[in-house]
C-alpha cells in the first residue's frame, strides 16, 4: 500500500482525540462547546483553532512523536493546543502548575520537549530554571495576566486564527501513540512520565458514555486542572457527545457556585475537599445550583456524614464515588447512583470495559472477601511510562497493571479501597511521593531523622505528615518545617501537620516503621466536622 492510501485508509478508521473536534463540530457547529471567561467559543470555532495551532506546530517543526510542554492554570489556549498537537500527532506535555523550578526541570529534562508554553504569570516561579531546559528549542508565553512578556519568547496568541489556516491537517497516526505525557509521582524521588494513547483516551470515552451519563444536554464545570487526566477525560467526554463545558481558571467555591447557577451547570466532577468547603461557606444557600443534577466524588471516599449534608443542600442529586488513575487514563470503578446510599463506602463496579481482580503477592487471584493488591487490565490501560522500561515491565507485568493499592470485593462485586501499597499519599487530588518531601526535609540543618507519612483526614482525604528527630543539641519547630517545605516543595506536597519526636521505631534492619507512627498519630482527629 503506497504513502497516500494508507493515509486514506488511517483518516477512515483511526481513533483519534484531535478528529472529536472536527466531527462535533460537523454534528453541532453552532453549539457552545466552550465558555471560559467573557468568551463563548462554539464547536465549530474550537475546532478551526485546533487546526490553526496544528499548522503552527508543524511551521514550527514539531513532528510525530515529539513533545510540547505546557505549565498553565486552565485555559483555551491549552486545549487549542493539545487537539491541534493530537492532529498533527504531537504529544502534549503538561505541568502541574504549582510545581517549584527545579520541579520543573527535573521533568523537562526527563521528557526533552522541543517547545515550553508557560503562563505568563508563573514565569518568575520558575526562574533560571529555563536555562537548563537543554531540549527546549522554543519558549513561549501564555497572555493571560499581560505583565510579562519575556524577550525572544513567542506569544501563543500568535498562533491563533485568524493568523494561521484553519483547514484539517492531514497526518497518518496510529492508535497506539501517545496522545499525551503526565508525570505521577512515584515512590522515588523522580516522577514518571505515563504515556496514555489516542485508543486509551477512546476507550475511556466509551466507558464514560456507558457509566456516568454525560449527554449533549449537560452543561459541565471544569475546575480541576488541566494537567490532570481527570481533568482530560472530562473535557473529552463532552467534546465527543457534544456537551457544553465551562472552563474555570482554578478552583474558587464561590465562582463555582455563581458560574453554577449562571450557566445552569448541571454536572460537577470534585473531590470530597471541595464538596466540604463548599458545604461549610456560610452563604451557599444564597446561590441558585438547582440546575445540578449529578455530582462525581473522586480521589477520596466522600464521608457519609457529608453526603447527608449535600442532601439537604440539593436534593435529587445523582452522586457517584469514582476510582481511577492516570495509568489508567483515568478509569477503574464507579459507585453508581442507585447504589450510593448503601455502598458509600466502596468505590463501587468496575467500569464498562475494564476487568478488575484482587490478588496476593504472586499476583494469584483471591476470591471475595479477602484483601491484596488491586490489579486492572483492559482498552484504556496506559502504554507505559516514558523511557522507563523496567518500571513499565514492573508495573504491567504478567498483563495486568499493578495499582499499587490494596482491597477487596465483597460478595456483590462492589470493591472496597483499603490502603495504599506503594508509599504515596493522596491529598486533595494530588499525588505525593512521601520520599520525595522526605529527600528535601533531610537538608534542613537541624532534622537527623523524618518520615512522611499520609494521615487520613475528611477534608483533603489524607494529609501530608512529617515526623521529624531533631539533630542532637538542636530544637526545630513546626513553622521552620513548614517555611522550609514552602521554598522547596509545591504547595500540595508542603506537610500540613508536623510532628517532633525523640526516637523513630525502628525495625530490626534499620527501617523506620512508619506503621507504627500511621497507627499512634493516626488516632488523633484531624478533620473537621461538617456542620
């Protein structure tokens, strides 16, 4: 088959997430697919953006296969960017916004992108990092603030239409390539770069069709940052059913709930954190949200005692409890509305398309009842982590992707989260490598010993913990802790709570029991009540 029938015969059969826009927009030209700000972008302007910024890519020499980073809260821009990539077959290669410079370059030196996006305003965050960005052949700046405009830095503006053609590119891309590249935290000190697929982000689509009822009819709010595939899925799923999205810069409770009641938002996607904050405002009750109509938790079980408050809040509400990661982009399980009340506490069935099983150390199944690791494999699982085949082989082995938590199904087949196994903590959404922040407090010149550690809390699901043994001679206290976590670490890794002590359990080989300290300071509450 020649060059140009394979073209043909890939632009007919592909799956691609930058060809959603084109064929939405062919279904609903007309419809809002986007409000962000003052601007209402229809489907079928989202989509001759998405094109205008492929072209430019290409111009500027970005190939099949290459990488683009962006650091930016959300914004059009980015999602301009990542479809027109996904055209072309660029991956997109995101940062978590409130990542420190030398965060930033670790990652930027690990996934050597050819070009780095970041929003104007972050650009003293990351300081003279930049300058050992050793890939990077283009920088450029996102306008959103206008007070920095960095010299021989490109404006993104610049690629918008009308500067640039509108017309569809055309590029063979296979199923199986990254669409883009996330890094996680993991129990090391240096995150990984997971690799989800066009077929990854299709088959997830399906699933979300199937189990959490997004139809064109539903207007979403999306907060959560669009460097997380939570976030990714989220957009995607409407973009394909032709649902409207009205993007927030970042998450603001009282914007939520005047965006809510303004643009009749009918579905909300937040983790318990921001339910409970949004529950404890003193004057929720002066908005009106009786648009919403269902509701997803995610990245820690919603309490029940919560719930009961959103019930008095807005009743009627189809509430969800989901369980996923970015290896698995993002899916797993969903607690499904008829179900809620009675299984608040699990994480719900597996989702369409994706085969679950519990299993013990040798990665033998066990059956009901019993507790191990939770193993999942199916269409949306990740192609691996970037350039890291060992862990990839670690993590996939045996064809089944090793979550590193651990549960249990009961006899309905409703699965039970219980604890993590790899050494990560889950904070407010985030993810955070406990060794990493432990890496960074040893160089404070007055701790000799410290173990971070993830304390169950209502609010943020865990909270980051460091127990700290003071050098001989020295006294540390909990805000030089804390300052000090502040200049080095990204907020969400910063400890929240800081506890000093004499003497670290030890095991008999020399390893800090970390149990042990989970289960004597563990006892204390930590969360707050819901009134």
């Amino acid at each position: 088959m020649g060059k140009q029938a394979s073209l043909k015969m890939n632009l007919l059969r592909r799956m691609n997430i930058g060809d959603l826009a084109k064929r939405t927009a062919s279904k609903y030209p007309g419809r809002t697919a986007f409000v962000f700000k003052e601007h209402r972008i229809s489907f079928k302007e989202l989509n001759e953006q998405c094109c205008s910024f492929a072209h430019y890519f290409e111009e500027a020499g970005i190939c099949k296969g290459d990488r683009v980073a962006f650091m930016t809260h959300n914004c059009l821009h980015y999602i301009y960017a990542w479809l027109g990539l996904a055209k072309i077959g660029g991956i997109i290669n995101p940062l978590n916004f409130m990542l420190k410079g030398h965060e930033v370059e670790t990652i930027v030196n690990d996934s050597e992108p050819k070009m780095f996006f970041i929003e104007d305003a972050l650009i003293p965050q990351v300081g003279d990092s930049v300058k050992k960005m050793k890939s990077v052949e283009t920088f450029g700046y996102i306008p959103i603030w206008g007070n920095v405009k960095p010299d021989g830095w490109v404006n993104i503006n610049d690629y918008m239409k009308p500067n640039r053609c509108s017309e569809e590119p055309e590029v063979e891309i296979d199923d199986d390539e990254p669409a883009s590249l996330i890094y996680t935290s993991g129990t090391e000190s240096l995150p990984k770069g997971v690799m989800n697929t066009h077929k990854n982000f299709f088959m997830t689509i399906m699933s979300g069709m199937a189990d959490l009822d997004v139809n064109s009819e539903d207007t979403l709010i999306l907060s959560i940052p669009l460097f997380h595939v939570a976030a990714k899925f989220l957009f995607l799923e409407a973009l394909s059913i032709g649902a409207t999205v009205v993007l927030e810069y970042s998450p603001n409770p009282v914007e939520i709930l005047e965006l809510t009641q303004k643009e009749k938002i009918t579905y909300w996607v937040y983790p318990p954190a921001l339910y409970q904050f949004i529950a404890a405002m003193p004057n929720y009750a002066s908005f009106d949200i009786t648009s919403l109509k269902k509701c997803i938790s995610f990245g820690a079980m919603m309490p029940p005692v919560l719930h009961e408050k959103w019930k008095s809040i807005a009743p009627g509400i189809e509430w969800r409890n989901y369980y996923g990661m970015t290896e698995s982009s993002p899916l797993g399980s969903t607690l499904m509305p008829k179900d809620f009340e009675r299984k608040i506490n699990t994480i719900g069935i597996p989702h369409s398309g994706i085969e679950i099983k519990i299993a013990d150390d040798q990665d033998q199944e066990l059956p009901a009842g019993e507790t191990g690791e939770i193993l999942m494999r199916g269409p949306s699982i990740m192609k691996g982590y970037f350039r890291n085949e060992e862990k990839t082989a670690e993590t996939l082995r045996n064809g089944w992707l090793h979550t590193g938590d651990i549960g249990r199904f009961d006899d309905e087949g409703f699965l039970y989260f219980i604890d993590r196994k790899k050494d990560i903590i889950k904070t407010g959404g985030e993810n955070v490598s406990s060794q990493e922040v432990e890496g960074i407090l040893y160089k404070h010149d007055k701790v000799a010993q410290v173990a971070v550690i993830g304390l169950s809390d209502a609010y943020w699901g865990e909270v980051v913990s460091a127990v700290i043994v003071p050098k001989p001679g020295t006294s540390v206290t909990s805000d030089e802790i804390i300052s000090f976590s502040k200049a080095n670490l990204a907020a969400y890794k910063v400890p929240k709570k800081v506890i000093v002590i004499e003497k670290m359990p030890m095991s008999p080989t020399g390893k800090i029991l970390k149990r042990l300290l989970k289960e004597e300071f563990g006892k204390e509450e930590m969360a707050s009540s819901v009134n």
